[in-house]
C-alpha cells in the first residue's frame, strides 16, 4: 500500500509507451523530470491479457527490480542526464520491450566566475586551437583543419614553435592530451585518434572511437582518457586500447549543455570550452553537474582589438594547467594571445 500511494503522487508527469500481442497490451509510466538526488517513480501495467510470467526493469540496461513492477530508483546512481527506461515482459512463449525515459537535472544552479589576467603572451596566429596541454615548461598544442592540422611543442613565453609535425590532409585535427609520455590525439569526423612519443613526435600507434561519433576534447585523470564529442557527453576511456568504457552527461539544473569542445582536467574537475562561446563550464566528473561557468568574452575582446576575428568560429578554445605551480592558461582559434588567467568565484 506505501508503494502504492507513493507512485500515485509520483507519476502525475509521466512518459508512457504502450505494446499490444495477441491480446496482451502494457504501459510503462515514469517521473518525466527531477532533480539529482531526488527519487525517481517507475510503474509498469498491463492492461489488457492473461497474467504474465514476470517483468524486468533496466535503467540505461542496469536491472533495477527484482519482482516489483512499481519502484523507486536512486538518481544519484545514475547521474544527470537523460535515462532510458526499459520493461521487458515476459509471458508464454515471448517477451515485449516498453521503453520511457527520466531526465534528472542539477539541483543547483552553477556558480559564476568572472577572470583577472595575470600575464599575456604571444600566440601564433595561424593556429586553430584545438587542442592545449601544459608540460615540463613548455606548452603542446594541435591545431585544426584539413590541410592545416598540427602538432607543435611551443615556448610559453615566445609562442615560438619548437617542435611540429602536420597530420595527413584528409583529417581534420582535435584535441590533445599528454599521458604517461605519450600524445594521444584525436580527429573530428573520421572517428579515429593517433597516438605519439612526447620526445620525437613519432606516431607509435593509432585508435578508433568505438561508441562516439566525433572527437573534440581530450584530457586525463591518473588511469583514464577523458573524452568530448561535441555533445553533453564525456567519456572516460581505457588508455591501453582507447576503448571508451562509459559516459556521463553534462547537465545544469535546466538543462543539457552540448558542444563541448576542449577539456581540461584541473583539481577533480573538468573544465571544458563550449564552442562558439568565450566561456568555460566547470563538470563534476561523477555526475555530470555542472558546478560553475566563467565567462570570458573580455579576453576574446582583448584579441579583437589587434586582429579581426570571425566570430562564430574564432573563438575561446584551448586550456591548459600548470599543475606545480597553479596557472591557468587559456587561448582562441587563431588569437594572436595566450592568457594567464585566475579564476574568481562570483
């Protein structure tokens, strides 16, 4: 009787999706929309036949029931994001899938930082950032563009190039991230990365993307590949085969934030460029919660000044953290800049 008051009240939003067979027809109601942290109503009905065997519930294919046809899930297990929910029925001989859905959304809203520059350097302004890296003193950067992509080892405070090699004119270079000395770099559309020693710039191996269509962003943590697509997701991939395991969805307490483009792990914390906007968001790696967003149009104004730019492409996009020493630094698609940049909470 608690369960069933409680669904009572729960469903009054609810995503259903029917099926009918020889007689048999069922529904399955969900929670259309909550908050992390929150519970979240499934409840599958049949309508219409004899009486089946029995019925499985799965959230994004995690089994969450094990007799229940009603039930209440945890959201902090899944984290924000749209969740597919799937009943399977099971009755004489067959089986019928109902499918629905739960989007679960932040509770809170994002803090807002503003910036101060600390220092400015040079950048060359032939370079469409894709990806930045920090390491050793030297900055690693790749650039985009058929025909145009590069990977160069750079002097921080020159913007001299050091060191380049140029991608093979049919792809179309990403980004980029340094782990356990090697450069793992990714293209856009052709679903394929490219792996490098840190010394010589000689390939050593290469990658597909296994479950993503694109690749935008790369960064890391102590034992994974962290991943953008151009979508709300991040995925967390496996550094011995680059295989992408999982994927969390990046949210804010309204709604999904897509075109996520370069990412940087900094503190625990990923921070990505989201692309044709001089901003950065600031995701929980475990839930996909969007915890804060800086915006940085004053820095792309600064560049503006001396260069013209064409505005919904040469934008923010490159971050890189000097971890040693706490500096951020930040770029743009063909900025003639390269900014030192503190972070202040709002």
């Amino acid at each position: 009787m608690r369960i069933y008051t409680y669904f009572a009240l729960a469903l009054s939003v609810i995503t259903m999706t029917s099926c009918s067979d020889t007689g048999y027809k069922f529904k399955l109601n969900t929670s259309k929309k909550t908050t992390l942290g929150k519970k979240a109503a499934i409840k599958f009905e049949q309508t219409k036949g004899a009486k089946i065997d029995s019925v499985h519930l799965f959230v994004d294919q995690k089994r969450v029931n094990k007799n229940e046809t009603s039930i209440a899930i945890n959201t902090n297990d899944f984290g924000v994001g749209k969740h597919t929910v799937t009943a399977l029925a099971f009755y004489p001989g067959k089986s019928k899938k109902v499918t629905g859905s739960i989007e679960v959304l932040a509770k809170d809203a994002p803090a807002i930082y503003t910036y101060k520059i600390v220092n400015t350097f040079p950048h060359d302004k032939s370079a469409y950032t894709q990806g930045l890296e920090y390491k050793d003193g030297f900055l690693y950067e790749t650039t985009g563009r058929r025909g145009q992509s590069s990977l160069r080892k750079i002097d921080l405070k020159t913007g001299e190039v050091l060191q380049k090699i140029d991608l093979n004119d049919k792809y179309f270079g990403e980004g980029m991230t340094i782990f356990n000395n090697k450069i793992y770099w990714l293209t856009w559309q052709a679903r394929k990365g490219f792996i490098y020693d840190l010394e010589s710039f000689k390939q050593v191996g290469e990658f597909d993307y296994n479950n993503s269509n694109e690749g935008w962003g790369l960064t890391h943590n102590n034992n994974e590949l962290i991943k953008s697509d151009g979508t709300n997701k991040i995925w967390f991939l496996n550094p011995e085969n680059q295989n992408e395991k999982r994927s969390i969805q990046v949210y804010t307490n309204k709604y999904p934030v897509d075109n996520l483009n370069e990412i940087e792990l900094i503190n625990n914390k990923i921070y990505a460029n989201k692309w044709q906007q001089n901003s950065i968001v600031i995701i929980n790696p475990k839930t996909g919660v969007v915890e804060g967003v800086a915006d940085l149009n004053g820095l792309r104004d600064i560049v503006a000044k001396d260069q013209t730019l064409e505005p919904n492409d040469e934008v923010l996009n490159g971050i890189a953290y000097d971890k040693e020493n706490n500096k951020l630094y930040v770029t743009g698609k063909h900025w003639g800049k390269l900014f030192e940049i503190e972070l202040i909470k709002q």
